[in-house]
C-alpha cells in the first residue's frame, strides 16, 4: 500500500509497528493466552473483605490515562469493560523500564488487544479494576477507531451513521455497547426457540439451499448455475416442500432455522435473506397451532425480556396469550366496508378500482385480495392477531376449510402491523394440490413472476400418504426487531445487504503518464485530489507544484518536484 492512501494516524501506527518489532516485541504473537476471568465476572463476585484475587484478563485498550510513573487504562473484553492500573515498577521490577516508558506510554494505541495479569482491587475513587504486574501486546491495531466520547450523559463524536454502521459492522460492535446487546438477544430468541420445539419432541433438521425447484411459497427466486450439472438452480424461498416430505417420511414433527432467499426489494422490513423457522407436526390442525404459536411466543418474550411484553417505537406489546382471531374476509370488511365473500375476480377488481388502487392484468383473485389487506388492513394490528381463513387461490398449500370450500385453514400472525408467522393444515389430499400447482401455473402463464412452480416430486411424495398436518413458519428476524424494539431489520442483521460502496473514479496511472507525469508523481496528484487527467485542464500549474511540494514535503518523499514548466507541459497536453 502506498504511504500517501493512509491517513497521518496510520502511518503513526504503522512507525510504532516497526519500532515494536525492533525492540525484539512480537505485535501479533501466536501463543494462546491463559485468560481465566472477564470484566463483567469480575465485578459480579468482588468482596472488599476477601483476599485479593489473582486474575489473567485480555482485551482492546479503550483508553489510557498517563499519570507519571502511574497511568489508567481501559480495557473491553467480550462481557464489558474494566479499569487497569499500570505503574511502572510493577510491570518493569528490573532496571529496564521500557515496556513502560517506551512501550506502553508510547508505542501502544487505542484499539490495541493487551493481555494483564494482577489482582483485583477497589481504587480510592470506589472502582473495581485489576492492578496489573504482567501486561503483553497481544495485537496491534493499525486503523484508529471512531472516538466516541460522553460527559454528563451526552455522548459526543458517535458513530451513528447507519450506512457506516451495517457496512462496518465490526466497528459499530465495538464502539457502540447497545448493538451487541440487541445479538445477544437475538441468540436468546433463537436458543429458546429451539428449547421449545426439542422439549416438544421435535427433531432439527436441515434440508436443501440449492433447489432445482423453488417451492412453498409465493416469490421471486435467485437463480445460479451448477456447472457440473449444467442446471440451473434456485436458492430456495422456503423449506416447506422438504419438510413435508420428511413428514411422508415418518417423522412425527421436523423443524428448521435457517436462511431463505427472495428475489425482491429491500426495506425497513426486509432483506433479500432472512432466517426463518419453519415446523411441521403430524396429526395436528391450524387450531392446534395457534394455541402452541401463542405459547412459543410467550416464552420467548419472558426469556429475552423478563415479561410478555415488549416496546416498540414506543407502543406496548403483549405476547401474553390467547391472541385475537380474525377471518381475513371479515378483518377487510372492517377496514373497508365492502364483503369480498362469494365474489368473482372481476367484481373484486372493480372493488381495488373503487378503492383508489393500483392493480394490473397479472393479478388473479388471491392476489387482489392480499393487495386489499396489505392496504387497508395488515398494519392497523399492533398488538398480536390471527387473521385466519384465506381464501383458496391465496393459499395453493393449504387444505380447504371444513366447513366452506371456498376459504383455507390457513392463518397468519400480524404482530406491529407487519406479518411474524404464517400456518396452515397442510393439504394432504394429492389430486387436490396437483390443480391448485396448474392454478398457480395459470397465474405464471399471465405473468405473476411469484407464482408457485409445479413440483412433480413433491406431488409424488403426497401420492404415498401424507398424515394430517400442520404446519407454520415464522421469520426470525421480524420476531427479533419485536423482542429488543427495533424499527430497522438492519439492526438486527449482523451483516444487512447493502448496495457496493461508492468509489471516487479515478483514472489509472498509465493514464496520466501518456501526458508526461511522471509514474511516481501520479499518487502525489491522487492525494490533492486530481484522481482523473481532465481534473488537470483548467487547473493552475504554479497551484498545483504548489500543491505536490506541500505533500513531498508533509510525508518525506524522495522525489523530485516538478517545474511549474513540466506542469505547464502536462495541461497542454489536454
């Protein structure tokens, strides 16, 4: 890397990198580190009346206070942070005093990883913090960190950007505490999850990402390449069709937590992967699975919370259950006064006209009807609904209701005005759900891009038998941003999906050598801002020799300036 693309405080750190390595100190050293406690531990089981406890500790050092031949310093480690006193003699008891004079006044930066080893005391101004004899560099950090500062509760210099914080989200761990509070959370979300349905007695399975046909729900897919194969293949959208088949199979109840992938637009509540659970059990219906959602979901809140509720954008919700249960035709009825029950899709096309909606010829009837509830319902039910009962060209998956044909035993949980869950009695009758794919294959055929793909080996597999069932899948991410009360799916993706970093463009150094600058002028000329040969046209020659010896002479460089001639010669050239 040249010198001129790093800043003055990395070529700092990059000087005192070497200056290490000539002092014989190794900045990255490979041994493992004996660490035997962590801060938040530390504090946990301190007693002023007991004997001083003798600790290893490791961490990035924060913050450094040099006092003489005393100084403070600040280490986080993975459960917070703690104080670390550091005197001179304590950690140099020979002669040589540089690991402290030299090493840790001087050639130490923030960011750096420390290793400490002492005991835990109680300073005079009341603070837990270790009194350090051993300390070691355990990694040099050579890019400064963002320097976040607070007083008086007002926190100053904060690394608050979101597009910064989700593109660097290593930094944003670091300076910003409250970010991995909201992971560990998610991890807690995800654990009792898993702890519900193994108590169950269900068992976690995996089942195929690449799939040569992306079925169980109603969405645009990714599409690869296999070149061995020489298929295409599809990320999958959901992994319904395979855990019904292991349900064929014999499996009393099979669930899985793990990524799906949807070809579609990015928002506040979505992202092109997201984690989902989905589970099926056998001889159960989406009655059945309401009570046990409203369970599920109650644990949950009372593991990561401490109670049924949560907040969100100051609204209070309760997971206590049971929860309200709507039929959807009903919930529109509602919100819009008009009976969608018994109508056809032209009479509920001229409704979404009525209605000031923007529909198109691709839609059929299932669609019409979402559309309608996306608008005028899905977001008015902030605190825990089932909307039950869809009709059956909204649901190609699910076995008719009961007891009117036209509808689905089929619900979806709306939780903050956006969906968390969706079930349904799976439908097991073979000869039913091969005209419900030809319906879906119609919907294609007139250019719904989400319309279900007809699965031929899935179809096989319900030709052998498959047991009453039911079924949900419930987004993990969207139950997450309830749990710690984020408005930004981002905020609970470790690592969102952004669009590429923008670059400066800038021409290469062939470019500007074909006008007569010299190849090592050519980063000089990038560092003042000249990053294309048209930059230099109408610029001014003496400015710019100017503007070059300001930068030889800045960073040490053993090069010859230019004459105000030569840069004369350059811009004529243009």
């Amino acid at each position: 890397m040249n010198v001129l693309e790093l800043s003055e405080q990395e070529i700092c750190r990059r000087a005192s990198l070497d200056e290490l390595r000539r002092m014989g100190i190794e900045p990255y050293p490979a041994a493992e580190y004996p660490v035997d406690a962590y801060s938040a531990d530390i504090r946990d089981n301190f007693n002023d009346g007991a004997e001083p406890r003798e600790v290893c500790i490791a961490g990035r050092m924060m913050s450094r206070r040099v006092m003489g031949k005393a100084s403070f310093a600040e280490v986080l480690d993975s459960k917070g942070r703690i104080q670390v006193y550091v005197t001179r003699d304590d950690i140099c008891p020979g002669e040589n005093k540089d690991l402290y004079n030299t090493v840790f006044k001087k050639l130490l930066d923030l960011g750096d990883f420390i290793g400490v080893k002492g005991f835990v005391f109680r300073t005079q101004t009341g603070e837990i913090s270790v009194h350090a004899r051993e300390l070691v560099l355990l990694s040099k950090s050579i890019k400064p960190l963002p320097v976040v500062k607070e007083k008086d509760g007002v926190t100053y210099d904060s690394f608050d950007d979101p597009e910064l914080r989700y593109r660097q989200r290593y930094v944003d761990l670091i300076v910003n505490p409250g970010v991995k509070e909201t992971f560990m959370k998610r991890s807690l979300v995800v654990k009792t999850m898993r702890s519900v349905l193994d108590e169950a007695g269900y068992t976690e399975v995996e089942t195929p990402i690449l799939q040569s046909i992306p079925g169980g729900a109603s969405a645009r897919p990714f599409i690869t390449h296999h070149n061995s194969l020489d298929v295409d293949l599809y990320l999958r959208i959901a992994t319904e069709l395979y855990l019904k088949r292991l349900i064929v199979g014999g499996f009393e109840g099979v669930y899985e937590i793990g990524k799906n992938f949807r070809n579609e637009g990015m928002d506040r509540n979505h992202n092109p992967e997201f984690t989902c659970m989905e589970l099926y059990v056998q001889y159960k219906d989406y009655n059945w699975m309401m009570s046990f959602t409203e369970q599920l979901l109650e644990r949950i809140c009372v593991a990561v919370n401490g109670s049924t509720e949560t907040v969100v954008d100051g609204k209070t919700i309760s997971f206590k259950a049971p929860y309200r249960r709507l039929p959807i035709l009903e919930a529109i009825r509602e919100k819009t006064g008009y009976d969608l029950n018994g109508k056809s899709e032209d009479e509920i096309r001229q409704i979404c006209l009525a209605l000031n909606m923007e529909i198109d010829d691709t839609m059929g009837k299932g669609k019409l009807i979402d559309e309608i509830f996306g608008e005028f319902c899905e977001g008015t039910y902030i605190q825990p609904t089932f909307i039950t009962d869809y009709p059956v060209e909204m649901s190609p998956l699910t076995k008719k209701h009961r007891s009117n044909p036209a509808l689905t035993e089929r619900f979806e949980l709306m939780v903050n005005g956006k969906e968390l869950a969706n079930a349904y009695s799976e439908l097991n009758d073979p000869i039913d759900q091969e005209e419900r794919f030809q319906d879906q294959l119609r919907l294609s055929e007139k250019g719904d891009d989400e319309a279900m793909f007809i699965d031929q080996d899935f179809l096989r597999a319900l030709q052998y038998g498959m047991p009453p069932t039911s079924g949900i899948g419930i987004g993990i991410d969207r139950l997450v941003m309830l749990m710690t009360g984020q408005t930004q799916i981002q905020e609970v993706l470790f690592f969102p999906q952004m669009r590429p970093e923008k670059k400066v463009p800038r021409d290469a150094a062939g470019k500007f050598m074909e006008i007569g600058v010299p190849e090592e002028i050519v980063p000089v000329l990038y560092k003042v801002g000249y990053n294309l040969v048209t930059d230099l046209k109408d610029a001014n020659p003496q400015k710019i020799q100017q503007q070059i010896g300001e930068i030889i002479k800045k960073f040490k460089l053993e090069i010859q300036k230019p004459s105000v001639n030569d840069i004369a010669a350059w811009t004529a050239a243009l």
